[in-house]
C-alpha cells in the first residue's frame, strides 16, 4: 500500500463508540413504533412482525452496545 494513503488512527474519544449505543436504540425505539401503530391494524401484520423482529434485534444488540460502551469507559 502507498504509504501517503495511510492515515493515522483517530484518537478514541468518548464520543467515539456513542454512535453505535444510538443506532442500535433507534432500532430498538423503531421497532416499538412498528409493534404499537400500524400492528395494530389488520392489514398492516406484516409491520407487525417487521416490528418485533426489530424489538428483538434491537434489544439484544443495544444491550450488548451499551455494556461493551460501559466496560470500556470503566477500563
């Protein structure tokens, strides 16, 4: 690799894993959306499972983003 493309690593700032913590949440935020407004119309079931499904994800991956943010802030 050129060595003038190589760029220097970006310093790890307290912001710097907040996005993923973020992300993850409005999965999470979402998928409630989904679960509570249109899964409640008939036609709209797909959404419903849609919406679950991002519950799940969301959850689960939010959860560990926020404890991996947590260690990583304590260590």
């Amino acid at each position: 690799m050129d060595p003038a493309l190589e760029s220097e690593p970006r310093p790890d700032t307290p912001a710097a894993g907040n996005a993923l913590v973020w992300m993850t949440l409005s999965l999470f935020a979402f998928g409630v959306f989904l679960v509570t407004i249109p899964g409640h119309d008939p036609a709209g079931r797909a959404w419903l499972w849609i919406g679950i499904v991002l519950l799940v994800v969301g959850g689960i991956s939010s959860a560990f983003a926020v404890r991996a943010r947590i260690r990583h802030l304590r260590g």
